[in-house]
C-alpha cells in the first residue's frame, strides 16, 4: 500500500501496521519536554497523511463493491 508513505504495512484482516522506535534513553533525557523523543511518532503520523489519498481510493474500491 503506497510505497511513497514509507513503511504502511497490511497488518492482517482490516489492519494497517505503522511501526515506529521511541528511544527510551531520549525519552528519559528530555522527560518532560519530548519533542525530539516523540519525533518517530510524529514521522509515523505524517507517514499516515501521506497515505491518505491511497487510503481514501482503497476504501472506495471497497465499498464500491
């Protein structure tokens, strides 16, 4: 599913798998502030919007049936 989100994978029946790494000792040095340390979930989500458009055309052909 869209090669251009980056690691979109199917993750099973009705499922998208969208891996991303939190650095626990980044977690920890920055802790309250985590801006650098949540960065990997920022680019999973941002992943994610990227997709969309294939999202949105994929839940079309489905519905469509």
């Amino acid at each position: 599913m869209a090669k251009e989100a980056g690691t979109l994978q199917g993750g099973g029946e009705n499922t998208i798998n969208l891996p991303f790494v939190l650095d626990a000792e980044t977690l920890a040095v920055e802790y309250p502030a985590l801006d650098k340390a949540l960065a990997p979930l920022d680019a999973a989500i941002d992943k994610l919007l990227k997709a969309h458009p294939a999202l949105d055309a994929a839940v079309r052909e489905l519905t469509s049936k």
